[in-house]
C-alpha cells in the first residue's frame, strides 16, 4: 500500500505527489489528461518504491524493471488514481 497525494494550489494550478521513482511516459500522460491548466507531478514523495516503469517497460526489460519492487501495471495505476483525484478536486 502506497500513498498518492493531489492537492489544488488554485483553479488552474494542482500538484501530484506520488512514491518511487515514476518513468516518464506516466508522468507526462497525468499532465496531458489532468483538468487542470497546470499539474506538477512530483515523485519518490513519503515512500520510495523503487522506480515504477510502464507496462511497455515490464514486457521490454530493463536496469529499471529488475530492480523494481512494484508489479506491472502499477505506474498505470498510480495514473489512474491521480486523474481521479485531480478530478475530484476540480468540482
């Protein structure tokens, strides 16, 4: 079990705080689908977990997949749980 933090600075402006060390293809798709204006996506926040590769990374193989103490589909969920609470917070 792993923490995920969003919270809203204003209307435009939302801050992500997720553990472990996120590729980037996952941060970058929380800012592309975030409705928020502006979504800083920060990690390796209260708990690292290792890096967090995509699932495309898992089947690929890699330093980063070996050494990662997180399943496939993780990073995915962690996207998924981010965009929900970015909505929330924006009603």
């Amino acid at each position: 079990t792993v923490e995920v933090q969003v919270f809203r600075i204003d209307d435009e402006t939302a801050v992500v705080g997720l553990p472990g060390e996120l590729f980037v293809d996952l941060g970058l798709t929380i800012k592309k689908e975030s409705p928020f204006k502006h979504t800083i996506v920060m990690t390796v926040c209260n708990d690292k977990t290792s890096y967090v590769p995509t699932k495309k990374a898992f089947k690929e193989g890699s330093y980063e997949v070996t050494n990662a103490v997180v399943k496939s589909g993780s990073g995915e969920m962690f996207v998924a749980t981010s965009l929900q609470l970015l909505k929330a917070l924006k009603k």
